[in-house]
C-alpha cells in the first residue's frame, strides 16, 4: 500500500529515482524518472495512499510485462509489496496521433499504415488474453526512432475503472476512432479522449470520412464504417480481422523519424 510522500528525488526499490512528475489523473501519477542501476530513462506510475485499486492495476502490469510485441510499452517492474506502490515501463519518445493532427490530417495512406500496425499489436495483446478498452490518439505514439508504440495496454483501463462485456469489439471500435482521427483531425468519440474538433455527425452518428474529408479511398472509408458502426455493413469482430482488413488497403511507408503530417 502507497504510504510514504512522493516527490522529485524519491528513490523507489533503490534504483528508480523520480525526476519529473508528467501528469496526475484519477489518484495516481505518471514520472519521469532513471533507473540508476541501468542508467536510463522510465516512465513510473505511482498511487496516493486511497487509490482503491493498486493491487489490480500491478496485476495488470505483470501480466502485461509478458508481452513481447515490440509496438507495445514494455513494463520493466511492478510491486506493491511495501510502503510506495509502482508501476515502470518503458519511456517512450516521440509524437503521438493527437499531436501529428493539430494542423492537418495524415496522408491517407499513412494513416492506414500507422492503424495497420496498431492493429496488430492490439491483436497480439488479444491474442494473450489482454485488452485496452479506451484507445485515443493520446495512446498511439510515432517515437523518435521510427517505430509505432502503444501506451497503457491492461492497464489503463484498470486505472480508469473501465470493463467490458466484449473487450475486442471495444478495441475495434478504439482503433476505428483513431484511424477516423487520422483520416479527417476530428475526433468521434468522448470529448475527454481528445483536443481534436468533435467528428461532425448526423442523428448521433458519425458522418463517414470520405464525407469529411477529401482523397478517402472508399476502401479505407469501409473499414471504419465497419469499425464504429455507421451503415449497414457487417462489423468487424475483432482487431485481428481489423489488421487483416486493413493489409488489403494501400499503405504509405513510414517515414523515419517523428512527424507525419502533411
């Protein structure tokens, strides 16, 4: 149980020694800080002493730190055995999809690049028995070296007190969301998953993309449709027949470094 004050300078399990706090929701706090036994950068979460769910939020973790696909935020320790309860991962570098998107929507094909690759890292987490359940462009991050990564997979929906009742259909619809945002810069979801303009919409439904944005193939357009549930077409099952769908599309390669706006 989280007992202890923390602050800059706090060593936890005497090597993590926090240097920045990032942000603070919901009763626990996202650092920067170095483990200085490996001399690198982590990113550590840890929990005011009320947080009610720390011990599912490090089970989550552990069984995260199992992963092995690349494209997922690696957790390197949890424990919340003594006083201070904690979380580390992997510090990831770079922009994330809200943030390629504050001037301009991506080029359509690498908007199906960057969703195909999610997609499947999401499919491999599926694959493992683990889900995310509240995917936003906040999540997706194009890192300085030239990679796609995922953020909070299992465990930011423990955080956020988040369940559901088909946890691949939630993620088919998160990952339908992002690759909206990243065709048109509007966002079709809640309004905290994002500072990106509201989708425009017609009877509480989002208007498709290619009806809000010019150069959407109809290709790339059906997949989302599929995705979130606009028209009549079959829904996607799942996030491995999302990735599937989305290898049939035309994809831009990746340029590498951070930055893919038009």
């Amino acid at each position: 149980m989280s007992t202890s004050v923390i602050e800059p300078g706090t060593r936890l399990a005497g090597r993590y020694r926090l240097e920045e706090r990032i942000s603070d929701s919901g009763g626990s706090s996202l650092w920067k800080a170095i483990d200085e036994i490996l001399a690198r950068a982590v990113a550590v979460r840890t929990f005011d002493p009320e947080f009610p769910r720390i011990g599912e939020v490090v089970t989550s973790a552990r069984a995260a730190s199992r992963l092995t696909d690349p494209r997922l935020t690696q957790v390197f320790d949890a424990d919340d055995s003594g006083e201070s309860a904690y979380v580390v991962s992997e510090w990831v570098v770079g922009e994330t999809l809200e943030q390629m998107l504050t001037k301009a929507p991506l080029e359509p094909g690498r908007a199906a690049t960057l969703l195909y690759e999610a997609a499947e890292a999401i499919a491999a987490a599926h694959a493992a028995g683990l889900a995310h359940l509240c995917l936003t462009p906040r999540d997706l991050v194009w890192t300085t070296g030239g990679t796609v990564k995922l953020l909070g997979i299992a465990t930011d929906a423990v955080l956020g007190d988040r369940y559901a009742d088909d946890p691949a259909g939630e993620d088919v619809r998160g990952l339908g969301r992002m690759l909206y945002a990243a065709l048109t810069a509007h966002w079709p979801g809640d309004a905290k998953g994002s500072d990106l303009p509201p989708a425009p919409e017609g009877d509480g439904v989002p208007h498709a993309p290619r009806q809000v944005q010019a150069g959407i193939s109809h290709a790339v357009d059906a997949i989302v449709c599929r995705c979130l549930g606009i028209g009549d077409a079959q829904p996607l099952a799942d996030p491995a027949e999302l990735a599937k769908a989305m290898r049939s599309v035309p994809r831009t390669p990746l340029p590498l470094f951070a930055g893919l706006g038009n």
